[in-house]
C-alpha cells in the first residue's frame, strides 16, 4: 500500500491568454489512480471501484479516467488542494481546509460518523462527530486509517484501529470520527508536525526539526524505533545502526511494511520489510533501523556506457509503493527498486532489483526524463512530466489503473488516456528543466533561482500561500533570503516568463 508526501505541485501551463488544464497532481492507489488540475477544479479517477472509490456515483471498474462528482451528486468536485488513495476509499482537501471521503467505510475511514461506504465525496465531521473538520493542511490515506495535519502542527486520525495505527493510545476499536494523535508515553499530545506518512496499518509523522516520529503495526520493525513492538502513540524513529535518532530529514513516505525518509543532502534511507529489496541495500533482510537506500559511494548507480558510472545521491522526491521504492532525482530521471512482479519498476522487466536502477522510457527505449513528480500504487507507479501534460503509469493493470484503456501490464511507461480533458494540442510549454532552476536544494540561508530568459519569480508554501514575489520586474535570476518566521519545510516556487508560460519547482529549506 502506498502513501503519500505533504507536497501539491501547483504546476501552471499557460499559452498566450488561454488557460489549458495542467495536471498539478497525481495520486496512486491501492488499485485506482488519479490525476488533478494544477488549479484544483478537476479531478479525474480512474481503476477498481468495487467501493466506490472514484467518486463518479457507481462502483463500475474504469480503464479510462472519470470526472469525480460533487456532494451529494450535484456537479464535480471542485476548490481542491490535494488527492490521496487508500486501500479502498479517496480523500480530497479543499481550500477552505475542510475534507471529503468517499469509498469504501467498513472501519470508519470515511470519517462521517458512519460505517457506510460512500460512492460520492462526503464531508468529513469533526472530534466526537461535533462540526465538521477543518483548517485541515495536509492529508494522507492507509488501507483502512486516514490522516490529518492541522495548520497548527496537531494530527488527527480516524479509521480501523487494531494495531494502534490512531496513535491514540488505544487499540482495537474503530473511530468513525477523528481523533487527535497523542504525544510520546501518551502525556499530551503530538504537536509540531509539518509532514506525515501512513503504511497499511503504521502511520509517520515528521516533525519541523528533521526528527521522525512512528506508531501502529510493526511486524517488519516499520516503525524503525528498534524493535518490532506494536506501538500505540508515537516513538521516534533511531539513527542507523540503533544509534541516536533519525534527523535532517525533509520528506517521509510509508510502503505497506516499510518507511522512506529523505535526508535534507538528498540521500534516501528505508527501514521495515525487504523481502523483495525495497530497503534498496543490496539485502533481502529486513532491518527495525534505517539503512541507506543504495548506501555506499556507488548511491543508485548505473552504468549508461563503458566506463562511465554516476553516482545518483541527487534525490528531491521519495515515494512508495506496497513493496517498491522510488526516488525522484533533479535532474528529472525516476530511479527504482523493490518488487516488479508487475513491472511496477518499469526497467522492462518482472525481475526484483534489491538496489536501486532507472526507470526507462517509452517503448522500452532510453530512460524516463523530465518527471516532476511521482507516486506510489499498490503494485503500479505514476509519475508527472515538467510540463504538466502527460501523466505516466506503468506496472499493475489489472483493474484499468494505468489508464490506458486496457488492463494490461505495462513494464515501461505509458501515456494515461485523458481523452478530451488532456491539455489543448496547441499549447507550448518549455521543459522544466530548462526554464528554471534553483541551487542550492535544500538550501539553509539562501536559494538562487535562474531563469533562461526574464521571469517574474513568486514563492509559495504547501497551501498555496504567497510567501514572496519579486518586485524588481522580470529578472534572470533571483536571490531568496527567508526571514525568522519562515519555517524549514517544503516550498514551491514558480516563474513566470513574459509571453505567459510558467512553471513550478519545488525546493527544501533546512533551518
């Protein structure tokens, strides 16, 4: 089961004055996917619905993508901030901070007081079933649990129970409504969090000082504290080797028996089960600690030639699926390792690599480039192009989860179907990674953002707040210099050039 990282890519695609739907978002389920429009006001879904799951009013299996309804039936869901895909049900965020659910509600996770399943968007109510939940910034999905980080840094937590995976203290019962996450030993409550994970039934938190906090199932040692004790409020996560305390750590994502972390100098560490090498260690062993994903001076090598290696220790996005790992790296390439039963690495192959190796392009030719953004399904995995037109998926299709119109396996990636809802054939767009670029990232003090020709440059945080806008015109380059109150966590910064086109990056700030 994957989960998800805290980051919307708020990607724009402009040609001259028509707006074009730019896909700003993906999302991979267990067995259904999702793609939403860079300005929130369109989510299409598509795979299993057995449940519900893709929100369009039936439970029939889609192999193309559909547009997710509104409340109650009326319309399509619209205003939105973030998708998440569970085991069997959706959630949404919405700019006013509140949530909706739909899909399947055996244990609660729908979050509406009820156990009933939902096969259109329902509001989630508040603690105790009084109100309803908001000032909501972030949300993520287990098999049967959702997760809620309010914007004053607390977690909220509804949903199947029985390994702790609430991390309220309790354990067997069912919340159908939220309950706040409580602090470590149970005295008060978690507080300071900017960013969380879940597994299929373990839930991670990341707190603003780099440090990883874990609770719930910890069969395979997931929750990365040492032990393989079920844990009912949160622990912290240990450094390698059971020494001292994970740290520096900017991004967090949950596999269903194993966790990611993204250091802030861009290596990536992985604890939990490795049946399959999704530790990404050159081991099948299963490790309670983390461990570098392609520890060594060789981090996710690959040879391109004779005699020519890199060394891939550039990572700016980590995510998850069941039992496979992805890594994101700057330049734009996706690199891989784990279970490829279904071709979910997308090398071509149905081969396991317990290190990790690059995803390659179409067709089976040369190697996937100039990703944005990628996630994590069960048995399938999504990315993002710069340019926000093209969604790829390859792996698992059992259910139509790749979009293509089929349900075959894909073992490199293919184009999502988008049929008329894609972007307009006319639109121009510049390739990321040749419009804008940011060094360092992370960054402590200070970031640098040039540009290929003149651009306005405008900052914003995970919410879609303005943080800052240059005020000298279209420039080359740009120097930000965050105050005091700007916290460390991610941000995203978007350049817009003088005939229209814009495009967004992401970059870390470690204080």
């Amino acid at each position: 089961m994957k989960t998800k990282l805290f980051i919307v890519f708020f990607v724009f695609v402009l040609s001259g004055s028509a707006m074009a739907y730019g896909w700003g978002f993906i999302m991979g389920g267990y067995w259904h996917t999702a793609a939403m429009a860079a300005d929130g006001n369109l989510l299409v879904m598509w795979g299993w619905n057995y449940n519900g799951q893709l929100g369009d009013g039936t439970t029939t299996e889609r192999h193309s993508p559909v547009q997710v309804h509104g409340e109650g039936g009326a319309g399509f869901l619209s205003d939105m901030t973030a998708i998440e895909g569970g085991g069997w049900h959706s959630v949404a965020l919405k700019t006013d901070g509140t949530v909706r659910t739909w899909g399947s509600n055996y244990h609660g996770q729908l979050g509406d007081g009820t156990t009933t399943d939902r096969h259109i968007p329902v509001q989630v109510l508040g603690e105790g079933g009084a109100g309803i939940l908001s000032d909501m910034t972030a949300i993520v999905a287990g098999a049967n649990h959702t997760v809620t980080l309010k914007s004053d840094g607390t977690v909220w937590a509804w949903g199947w129970n029985y390994h702790g995976q609430l991390g309220d203290g309790t354990w067997l019962n069912t919340s159908t409504t939220p309950v706040q996450v409580h602090g470590e030993g149970d005295v008060g409550f978690l507080e300071d969090i900017i960013g969380a994970a879940v597994g299929f039934h373990h839930t991670v938190a990341l707190k603003s000082d780099g440090t990883v906090w874990a609770w719930g199932y910890n069969s395979d040692g997931q929750l990365g504290d040492g032990t393989t004790t079920e844990r009912h409020t949160p622990v912290q996560v240990h450094g390698e080797g059971d020494v001292g305390f994970l740290s520096d750590i900017v991004a967090i994502r949950g596999g269903d028996y194993h966790t990611v972390a993204l250091k802030s100098d861009g290596t990536v560490w992985a604890w939990g089960y490795n049946q399959y090498g999704q530790l990404g260690n050159g081991t099948t062993g299963s490790s309670p600690t983390p461990v570098q994903v392609g520890g060594g001076t060789m981090l996710f090598s690959h040879v391109h030639g004779e005699g020519d290696v890199d060394s891939l220790n550039d990572i700016t996005t980590i995510a998850a699926g069941s039992y496979h790992t992805i890594a994101l790296k700057t330049d734009g390439t996706v690199w891989v390792c784990g279970l490829n039963d279904n071709g979910q690495l997308g090398n071509g192959t149905t081969s396991d690599e317990h290190t990790p190796v690059q995803v390659h392009g179409e067709g089976d030719v040369g190697f996937l480039s100039d990703i944005i953004a990628i996630e994590g399904g069960s048995r399938h995995t999504v990315a993002l192009k710069s340019d926000s037109t093209v969604v790829w998926v390859w792996g698992d299709n059992e259910h139509g989860q790749l979009g293509d119109g089929t349900t075959t396996d894909r073992t490199t990636p293919v184009q999502v179907d988008f049929g008329s809802m894609s972007v307009v054939e006319d639109t121009e767009v510049i390739p990321n990674n040749n419009f804008c670029s940011v060094s360092p990232n992370p960054f402590n003090s200070s970031v640098t953002i040039s540009t290929l020709a003149g651009a306005e440059i405008e900052i914003y945080d995970l919410r879609g707040t303005l943080q800052l806008r240059s005020v000298t015109g279209y420039n080359h380059a740009f120097i930000w210099y965050p105050d005091e109150t700007i916290v460390s966590g991610m941000y995203l910064v978007r350049a817009r050039m003088e005939d229209g086109n814009c495009v967004t990056k992401q970059i870390v700030l470690i204080k």
